[in-house]
C-alpha cells in the first residue's frame, strides 16, 4: 500500500476518517500495518500490502480460484487487443481519455483493465472482495500509479466525490444486488465526474434488434464470434425472444448445478469448451448454444477461463438497458449513453456550481 491511497480511503460502516498505523515497509510501500477509524473505532488490516476491508466472503471464493489459475491470460499483449477493445466498447473512451484521472475499477480481478489504464497514465485503484486482489497485486504492483483494496463494493471503503471516473465491466450482477452496487458507487463520483458499467443482458437478442437495428452484427460481435446473414435477420429477430428465452432457461438449469461443484471440478468440465468450440463455430450446430454456453474465444485458455466464470459464480443477475436508464436517471446522473454492448451505459454526475 502507498500512503497516497489513504487520502481515498473512508471506513465502510461509517465513512469516517481512516488512521494509518505502520508495522512494516517494504520498497517503499506499507507491507503491513492497520487503519483504525476516528469515528466509530473500528480497525482494518493491512496485510501483504493491501488494506483489508472485509474477510474472503463465500460467494466471491470462485473469483478466488479464477484469477490465480488465470493471471494473465486476459491482458493484451503486442499481438492482441481483446482488452482493450471490450473497455472501449463498454466504456465509450480510450484509456488515453482518462490520462491524468484519478480512477476506480470496482471489481478488478486480476487487473487487466488497470493494466490499460495505467500505462496511459491514469492514477487507478481496484478493488476487489476476493484474493483476486492479491494476482492484481502480483501482476501491477510495480506501477507506481495502480493501488489495491480488498473490499465490498455493497459497502466501498472510499470517501464521498473522490473519483473522476468510475467503471465496472463484467461485475455487478455477480454481487447480492446489482442495484446496490451500483447506487454505491454514485457518490464516489467528484462533481463532473463519470460512471460506466456492463451488466449482463436480459434478452440479449431482442435487445440488440431493438436498440440497433442497423448494426446487429457489429454489436453482436463484441461478445461472441458468429454473425446473422443479412437474409436471415429478419427471421431471427422475429424469434428473438423465444431464442432469449430458450437460452435463459438452459443457462439456468445448469447453474442449479455448476454453482453447486467444487471450483476444482468445475475447471476440469470447462475443457470441454475446447473442443466444442470448433463444433459450434458450424452453423448447422448453433441450436446447441441453446443448449449449453460455452465461451467461443479462438484461445482455448481463455475460452476455458470465460467457461468457468459463466458457470461457478454464486449470483448471475441480468438486466436490460431500460433498467439501468431507470438507475442512472434516479442517482442524478445525466448525460446517459447507451454504448453499442448489451448492457453498458455511462452517466455523468452534474457539476455542483
């Protein structure tokens, strides 16, 4: 931890000012110590150098697992972009945008979009529930300018108006509320400043077809490799909610018992998604993504790793676009844009005169 993310930080239960206590240091950086709350007294670890706002909580032990068998399989590298272009997409900027900005990833895994951010010379804090916190650590603590807290995001340990920008991709709907970690990140907000997330879709065809008809495939092809015929479209869309539903029914019959698995297992049943991604990749067999999702990434360790975090995590909330134009419109937030990836939108929160 450096002393400069303590002037970010405020206790989770009661927002009060935190008191650093230092054990030890390393290279620099506080390796363990305590923060202790002026208000209500209650303390908080640090350990390993990252400040610890709550224990390793049952439901966010499958991200645990995730991210240290997968540390860098998602970070971009000179040949690939993936990154990259899924924070573009779900965002609307460029990490070059938010140069200079002081940043929060509420839910950063094992750091990926920190990665992007950082070299482009944002100041970036992720926060993470599970040990995932730590692979972050691992992978970006040599950056000068990327920080790391263990917390909840239904109880951020961060004072009011300190962000410029705040983003999650791929994160709430996999806490208790959706909307409740949302609403928590609104008033980290400085006045001016921004919010953009991407939650799950419901209805993620019919979505689509609704909100861009005229770049259907454009849109798909964030998420997935396959495309609609120009012919066939007009079919599609008109069976879009029977295909949604279908595919709402199947996801959720098999989690009843994939949620239920050790993660070890449940690794070991992912390979399949190496195989059959070649067999899916064949329009004669489409129907079977009815029937069992897989992750359709080219890279088979990936594929595997977008496997597992479809079919072990806890809670898998989904909402449709109207909804969270609902969330951000209630927060206050203005300027709402939609961006062309079932579901992400941003919002601005209005300067303060």
């Amino acid at each position: 931890m450096r002393a400069a993310l303590l002037n970010l930080l405020a206790c989770p239960h009661c927002l009060g000012e935190l008191e650093l206590h230092v054990t030890s240091t390393a290279n620099d950086k506080i390796d363990e110590g305590s923060l202790g709350c002026r208000d209500c007294r209650a303390e908080y670890p640090v350990l390993g150098g990252i400040p610890r706002f709550v224990p390793d909580p049952a439901y966010a032990r499958s991200f645990s697992f995730e991210w240290r068998q997968w540390r860098r399989t998602q970070f971009d590298t000179a040949a690939r972009n993936d990154s990259l272009a899924t924070f573009t997409a779900s965002t609307g900027y460029s990490p070059a945008d938010l140069a200079g900005k002081t940043v929060l990833e509420a839910g950063c895994g094992a750091g990926r979009y920190m990665d992007l951010l950082a070299r482009a010379g944002a100041q970036v804090i992720g926060i993470d529930m599970s040990q995932a916190i730590e692979v972050a650590q691992e992978n970006l603590g040599h950056l000068p300018n990327c920080h790391f807290v263990q917390g909840d995001l239904m109880r951020p340990p961060f004072r009011m108006r300190a962000f410029d920008f705040v983003y999650s991709i791929g994160v709430l709907h996999h806490t208790p509320s959706t909307r409740k970690a949302f609403s928590g990140l609104v008033p980290l907000l400085k006045d001016g400043g921004e919010i953009s997330v991407w939650v799950y879709p419901l209805r993620r065809l019919s979505e689509t077809f609704r909100r861009f008809p005229d770049r259907v495939n454009q849109v798909l092809s964030v998420d997935s490799n396959f495309t609609i015929p120009t012919s066939r479209q007009a079919t599609v869309k008109r069976f879009a909610g029977t295909i949604d539903w279908l595919m709402e029914a199947s996801n959720r019959f098999q989690r009843a018992f994939t949620t239920r698995l050790p993660a070890r297992l449940l690794f070991v049943l992912c390979h399949a998604a190496i195989p059959l991604y070649y067999l899916y990749r064949l329009p004669l067999f489409y129907p079977l993504r009815l029937v069992t999702k897989i992750a359709m990434h080219p890279d088979p360790e990936w594929r595997v790793l977008d496997t597992f975090d479809w079919y072990s995590p806890r809670y898998q909330w989904k909402h449709t676009f109207s909804e969270l134009e609902e969330w951000f419109r209630e927060a206050g937030l203005t300027q709402i844009t939609i961006m062309p990836r079932p579901v992400a939108v941003r919002g601005r929160r209005p300067d303060i005169p």
